[in-house]
C-alpha cells in the first residue's frame, strides 16, 4: 500500500528553494535555481546528440513532457522544448525539480522514474507531490493571495461549470490601468507569474489549502519580495493588452540548452 502524500513539505521545500536561490522577483528564473544547486538542463534534442539516442527512444524511456535523470548523487533534468504552450516547460522544470529535493529517485531506489517501473498509487502521490512542488515554486501561495487581493479578487467558491474553486473579483481596489474589463483569478496568476492557463487555474484551486500549509517563514520571505512582483506588474506596459506576457530570460546554463522561454 503507498504511503499518503505529504502537501506540506513540497511547500516548505519550495519556500526554501526560492530563499536559499537568492530568488528577489517574479517571474521566478528556473535558471538561477538550477545553476545554484548544479542541476543541468538539456532539451531533448540536445540529450539525443550528446548521449546518441534517437528521439523516439528519448520519447520512450524518458516520456513526452520532461524527466529527470540521477547518477551518483547529481541530476540531469531534460525537456521537451517544443511542449506547448511555451510556458508549459516552466511547469515540466519546476515538477522535475520536485521529484529532485523529494528526494523520490532516492526513496524508490532508481536513477529514472518511469510509471512503468513504479506501483501505481505510489507513483501518483509523488506526482502530485511534484506537482504540489512545482506550483508553489512558481506561484507561491502567499504572493498569488497578495497579487489576487490587490485586484479585487477576495472570495472563492467551487464552480460548477469549470470544476475548480474560482477566486471571483468583488472590488477595483489597486487595479492597475489597462486591464481587461472581464478579468478573471487565473488570467491575472498567469500573466503575474508566467505559467499556462491550465497551471493557473490549478494554482486559483488549490491555493487556500496551500495557504494552510504554508509556515509563517516562509511566507515572510516571499513577503519581502513582494515588491519585486509589484514594481514588475507596473512597469509591464501594454502586455496586459496584447495578452504577450514578459520577455523572457535568456542565456545558458553550463554546456546545456537555452533557458530561454524558460
């Protein structure tokens, strides 16, 4: 029988991530964090050429979206960089890196997680611990509140139609110009933190059972970051408009793929 998933610790491993990577803004750059803690990152392609593979044996073993790869104590996280929508590699990094400070490759005993090589139930849990991971270290609890709070979105409740809680907006309090007349919780997260429509939402869902499960220092550490993401949304021009998001970072890390959409 598998043991119950743990949705505190992936919160409080993500709160320490961003501390102890120096992390000051959001977006947050999956670059820095990978290159604090040496974890390289290789696209798929990039993996096939330096370890003389073809894609569909890449595809295979190693998946569709991403997975990540341990041999004696260091990680090799690869991706698909044609995942789309763009921003859904972020998500696929940030889980990878999940399963790495889990410490999930450890505790089954294996270099590569595989569905296949794992009981089911127990792969699930780590799933969604990875994803529990993944989520918060991209949109931290506290900050998604702040950022929700400050445009009017102050109250939720499970709606029917889109089978998620829905944070609805009940007031112009602090709106910035140039927003959309019918803006909703996710669209505000996504466009805040830059991760899909589908990892937006699921952030809106979850967030007041992770707000439970956040330590009070953490959440201060990303409190005194909050100004970042605040002078960002300001100096954010007309991409609240056109919908086109932020530039994105660019750059290499080590002898691995562009971060860049990443």
């Amino acid at each position: 029988m598998a043991r119950p998933a743990n949705y505190v610790r992936p919160i409080q491993l993500s709160l320490t991530v961003l501390r102890d990577a120096g992390i000051d803004s959001f977006p947050v750059s999956l670059k820095i964090i990978l290159r604090h803690y040496g974890i390289r990152l290789l696209s798929y392609e990039d993996f096939c050429k330096e370890f003389h593979c073809t894609m569909e044996t890449c595809f295979a073993y190693l998946g569709r979206d991403g997975a990540t790869i341990e041999k004696n104590g260091r990680y090799l996280v690869v991706y698909n960089k044609h995942a789309t929508p763009q921003d859904r590699k972020r998500f696929t990094i940030a889980h990878e890196l999940g399963h790495i400070f889990h410490g999930h490759h450890e505790e089954l005993g294996v270099h590569t997680l595989r569905r296949l090589w794992v009981e089911k139930s127990l792969y699930e849990v780590m799933e969604d611990e990875a994803n529990c991971f993944a989520r918060n270290l991209l949109c931290p609890a506290i900050a998604v509140q702040i950022v929700l709070r400050d445009h009017g979105f102050v109250y939720s409740e499970f709606d029917e139609s889109q089978q998620r809680n829905v944070w609805w907006k009940v007031s112009n309090a602090r709106c910035l110009p140039d927003l959309p007349k019918n803006l909703t919780d996710y669209f505000l997260v996504r466009q805040s933190f830059m991760v899909t429509d589908a990892a937006a939402k699921t952030r809106c869902h979850f967030l007041r059972e992770d707000l439970r499960n956040t330590s009070m220092e953490g959440a201060e550490n990303i409190l005194n970051r909050m100004r970042y993401t605040a002078q960002w949304l300001q100096s954010s021009g007309n991409f609240w408009k056109t919908g086109s998001g932020p530039a994105r970072e660019g750059g290499k890390y080590g002898r691995g793929q562009s971060l860049r959409n990443t």
